[in-house]
C-alpha cells in the first residue's frame, strides 16, 4: 500500500488540522476504509465554554467519511472524563452512548463514534482505525492466530472478536498494556488500530501493517480459489432482461433501486461453483452489515425461487435470534449474485446502491485472499444477527428524515429539454424520484440533466438524447431506465410539436410530422413503458401531457388538435386494457403554458395570433384573459398537476384528464 504522507504539506499543519490531513489521506484509500467506516482522533489541549484548559480527545462522529474530513466532522470529548470509566466492569450500550455525549465539550458536535472509547483508551495521542480488506483476509480465516504471529510478532497486538462497545474498548486497552512495544491492534474478524506519539507514525504503522498483509498474501502462491470461471460478454443484454422481474419482487411496497457491476473479478466470483457457499459465510466486518445483510443471494436456478428461499431463511434466521420487542427489517436481500450478470446491488437510492456495491466487491476480494491463504470464516451468525439487530444502529435509521413521496420511483421524461418537461424533471427530482430526461434536442436537455444534478445530486438523474418518433431511439432510452435504476415506474410522455395553419395550407408532411410526435411518440413510449411495468409486475403510471385543444380545437390548429386528440384517446384506451394489472394513465390538459416552451417557436406564436386576430405581442395577454381565472399557466403549474397524477395520492385514479388552464369552460372535460 503506498504511503501517501507528504511531509512538506504536513509541515505546515497543527493540531485539528493535521488530523483532518492523515484523516483524508485514510480516507482516500478505498482498501482501508469504505463510504464512512473507520475513524481517527488526536488528543490535544483545548479551551472550555469557561476559557479554561482542558484535555481533550478528537474522535470521528458518526455520519461523515473519512474521505472528506473537516475539523467539525471530530466531536471533542473530556479526556478525563472518558478515562473514569476505564476501571468500570460493566457498561451497557445505552449507558456508554448518553455517558459519551455527557462528556462532548460542545454538545452541538456530532454523535461520537462508537469506538470513542478504544480511542480514548488506547495510551497515544494519535490513533487510528480501519477495516483493511488485507487485514481482514487475515483475520477471517481458521488459522488467524497462527498467520497473525507469522506476519506481526511482536509489532501487533491480538485482540479476540468481540462486538465494539465497551467491553471491546477495555479488552483493547488491556492487550496494550500487556504489550508496550505494540505499535497497534489486530481486532479479529473486524480491522486494525495504530497508534503513534506523531501523527505521522500513527498513519505510517497503518500502511506498514497494511502492506504487510499485502505481501503475505501476494506471497501465497495464486491458487484462483474461484477457478477459472470465464467471464462473459453479454452481462448487461442479460440484465435488462432480468432487473425488472427482480425489481418487482423486491418491490412489492417500499421501490428500490438496483445497479450492476460486472467487472472481471465480480463475474468471476458470480460464475464459480463456490461462490453460492461462501457467500453464506457472513460479512468480512460488522461494519458491514447494515448494508449488505447478512448474506448475498446467488441465483442458481430460478430467480422467483431462489429468492423465496433467501427469504425463508432470512426469517428463520431473525425468528431464531430475535427478541419479542425487536422488529423484523424486511427480509430481501441487497446483494444479488448471478452467473452470467454479475452482481446486483439493491438501496433505498442509487447512491445506497453503489455504496452496497462497493462494500461487495472488497468483500469479494477479501473472500479471494482468504481462501488463497487458508479458509475464510466469518462471525458466528447469534455475532452476525447481534450486529445486524444492534439497537444502537436501529435506533441510528429512525433519525433519518423521512423519505420523500416519490422515493425509489423511476421516471421517465419526453421531451424534457425545456419547458413542462423540464418543470416536471426539477419537480419530480425534487420529491426523490430518479429520473431519464429525454429529448431530441440533445444540448438543451443534458443543461437540464446537469441542472438537476447540480441541485440534487449526481445518482438522481441521466440525461439522453431522445427521438419519440424513432422506435429504436425509444427502445434505447427504456433499456437506460432499466440499466441506469432497475426499472421503471413511471412516463411521463410529454414530447410534442405544434403547426398553426388553416386546413388547406398544411403540408402532407407538416400533417405527419404532427402525427408522428403527438401520437406515435406516446404509442412507441407507452408500449416500451407497459413492458417493464409487465415485467415487474407492482403496477404503473402513465401521465399523457395533452391539451386543452382536445376538448375545444381552435381555428388554424387541425394538425395539432387532430393528432392530440388521438392521444387522448390512447390513454383512455390504455386505462382501459392495464386497469387490472394497477397501471394507471391519466391526461393533463394545459393550455397557454409559455414559459421557456419550445412549443411556441416565433412562427407558432405569430400564426396563433394572426388566428385569434391580434398582433403577436398580445397573445399571451390574450390566453391569459380569456380563461376565468385569468390565470397565466406556468410550467411548474403543469407540472404539479403531474406529479399529484403520478404520486399515491391520485392512487384511485385513471383515465382521468385534469385540466390545468385557467378554467376554459368550452374545454370543460365532459
Ligand atoms: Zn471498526
């Protein structure tokens, strides 16, 4: 493992600061520490709300990554408080949670890290903690003992495995006390802590330890534990055409979001013969476990039964260790194996998807080393579900802020560059939908794309160039639904093109074009989007944008008016035929809606007012009195209107047109 330390840049750092400095170099190494696991601290002295000095210790609060360290992401706790208890025999979870934040010199910091007291005990002013994969792929195998002498000596203490807490921090704190030349700890099953009266020494121990973990094991001649499974070319063609069905059955309330990783040394393990029992084994740390549960399900025969299975023994596993007073978390997995695809990540968002997928891949690497150098052994499953079921960390999930309404859905968006679609993107971003925005105008709809993940983060949103006219262009933008999330939820088909001329003055091919936006478009996506919907089998939403000019045409607007009105006739068709099946459709009919619309190019705007008979720069004066309110219509109002179509609470409706025009009464629903 490199050493990253730059003496130069660390010359010029004191106190907080040069923790915060090993902190990210730690941090940035994913072999050491993954998305929030390991922690640091320093202790120094500091002044009190009092002004008086004190004895401090730094530690890592819970909820930041090492990655991205600042000096307020380290919670300052009374050293000498924290050493009162080290001469204690008991302490519970509970009691060491409110005794720690007792002794914050800032109540304000955030919640210490449970490891607080390890670090508090440990008898240097700089400590260090990680979850090294070449470490744990030491640790986790049935002649730990025996490898942890042949690597470390005398340099490391061996610390048996218990669970963190107090009794952990005390057994670390004894084993040091035993050993005063040890430069650190090997905690069985679980990672590494290093020490040092420098920072410097605390960060240098670690990597020295690390790399020698390395090279015991690179040392160990290759024995492919995997075999040589071949890898495949066709992983995400296979995919498609299994996430949906596996969306669907893990989706049957709360929708998640899948990913995939089919890298080579993914499928390898996906494709071996072993990898359906190791992978029963358990996790390679407790810190794991919140994401990934307590095991993956390898798909070996059929996905439907397979996962019924993982299922039962899920439940059996929880019935076997649980409390009357714990609560069953739901029993589907969040890794899912399978040869000839790769593996299957599943989160509440994207972005919990690709941390369980990260985690997974070290997971199968350490799996690798281990059973390259011995026979990998993970916690006993009464220590997996201990961890697993850790009220501590349950406690940690109801803290959250409660998720959004449209959460785990996935939305399509036609025509999403500009306009109602664009105001439907920013609104449907905005209440935790993931989202493909299309359009065929390609610059205008990634400014959107790159907008939206701007605002609301870089995992909510792809942008694509999108054709409604081309059946291949449609197809592409589905399978992106499907490769990019896991599926689909939603359409929102909105694409469309105006022409403004009497009857006699439209060209066959302004006719057609017109048919082939406004209703071809919705017939091509609707049936890409019924296709997924039948694939996951939880229902599905389709919202048509129309218009108002389907209730009531106006003059110079056939083109228009015709092809939209065919529109509005798919829905309700489709309404009718996918009812059964809890797909819904639904119709929204704006009308005047402005904004940055390219609907209403110069030339539209021009032959509509020439139509109504007054000049162009009154139009939109015009559409606004003419409706009873006397309303503009915005974008965001249409999409509003979309996302009340498109959420639970319109869950009784379908075939339904809402209009959103300021009250036309000629174009009155009816
Ligand atoms: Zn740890």
């Amino acid at each position: 493992m490199k050493n990253l330390w730059s003496e130069t840049t660390a010359a010029k750092l004191s106190g907080i600061d040069l923790l915060v400095y090993r902190s990210r170099l730690i941090g940035k190494e994913a072999n050491l520490v993954l998305w929030g696991g390991g922690n640091t601290s320093m202790k120094l002295t500091e002044t009190d709300h009092l002004g008086r000095k004190v004895r401090v210790l730094r530690v890592k609060g819970s909820g930041s990554d090492l990655k991205f360290s600042q000096a307020k992401d380290f919670s300052p706790l009374r050293l000498e408080e924290l050493l009162a208890v080290e001469q204690r025999e008991v302490m519970s979870d509970e009691e060491m949670v409110d005794y720690l934040n007792a002794c914050l010199l800032n109540p304000k910091s955030p919640r210490p890290s449970i490891e607080t007291l390890m670090h508090a005990f440990i008898p240097y002013d700089h400590v260090d903690h990680s979850h090294a994969d070449a470490i744990l792929a030491l640790t986790n195998t049935k002649n730990n003992q025996k490898i942890f002498a042949q690597v470390f000596a005398q340099d490391m203490v061996w610390v048996p495995y218990i669970k963190p807490g107090f009794p952990l921090a005390k057994a670390v704190a004894q084993a040091v006390r035993k050993n005063s030349r040890a430069r650190g700890a090997i905690l069985e099953k679980h990672g590494i802590f290093t020490w040092g009266k420098t920072a410097r020494e605390s960060y240098e121990t670690m990597i020295e330890m690390v790399t020698r973990a390395e090279q015991f094991v690179s040392a160990t001649p290759a024995l492919k534990p995997f075999g040589n499974t071949h890898t495949t070319e066709c992983c995400q063609q296979n995919y498609l055409k299994i996430a949906p069905i596996l969306r669907g059955l893990v989706s049957p309330q709360k929708r998640f979001i899948l990913t995939l990783a089919d890298t080579p040394p993914i499928l390898e393990f996906a494709n071996s013969e072993i990898g359906p029992e190791i992978s029963r084994r358990g996790p390679v740390t407790p810190d794991h476990l919140l994401r990934t549960k307590c095991s993956a399900l390898f798909v070996q025969n059929d996905l439907t039964r397979d996962l019924q299975n993982y299922q039962d023994h899920y439940t059996a596993y929880f019935n076997k260790h649980a409390n009357p007073e714990t609560k069953l978390q739901d029993s589907f997995p969040r890794v899912v194996l399978i040869p000839e695809v790769g593996l299957i990540s599943i989160g509440k968002n994207l972005t919990a998807a690709k941390i369980v997928r990260d985690i997974y891949q070290h997971t199968i690497s350490v799996y690798r080393d281990a059973m390259t150098i011995d026979d990998y052994t993970s916690l006993t499953e009464a220590e997996i579900f201990e961890m697993e079921y850790w009220p501590l960390e349950l406690f940690k999930l109801t803290l959250a802020p409660p998720d959004p309404e449209m959460a785990g859905r996935i939305a399509l968006i036609t025509g999403a560059g500009s306009g109602i679609g664009r105001a439907t993107a920013f609104r449907l971003a905005q209440e935790g939908a993931h989202l493909v925005i299309g359009d065929v105008d390609e610059a205008s709809v990634s400014q959107v794309g790159q907008e939206i993940q701007k605002k609301f983060g870089p995992d909510v949103c792809i942008a694509i160039r999108m054709d409604v006219t081309s059946p291949e262009s449609v197809a592409q933008a589905f399978a992106q639904a499907v490769l990019h999330f896991g599926g689909l939820d939603l359409l929102v088909s909105n694409a469309g093109i105006a022409v403004s001329h009497p009857v006699d003055q439209i060209s066959l091919e302004e006719w057609e074009q017109s048919f082939a936006v406004n209703t071809r478009g919705h017939f091509l996506c609707a049936k890409e989007a019924l296709a997924i919907f039948k694939q996951q089998g939880i229902g599905g939403n389709i919202v048509f944008v129309a218009t108002k000019n389907v209730m009531a045409p106006g003059k110079d607007f056939a083109a228009y008016s015709a092809s939209k009105a065919a529109e509005a006739q798919l829905a309700k068709v489709l309404a009718i035929e996918n009812g059964p099946l809890g797909i819904r459709v639904n119709i929204v009919n704006p009308d005047a809606v402005f904004g940055d619309s390219k609907l209403w190019s110069e030339t539209v705007r021009r032959e509509r007012a020439q139509a109504h008979g007054i000049p162009p720069e009154q139009l939109e004066d015009f559409y606004r009195k003419r409706n009873l309110l006397h309303a503009q219509v915005t974008p965001m109002d249409v999409a509003e209107t979309i996302l009340f179509l498109a959420s639970d609470r319109s869950a009784k409706t379908t075939g339904c047109t809402i209009t959103v025009d300021g009250g036309v009464k000629e174009a009155f629903p009816r």
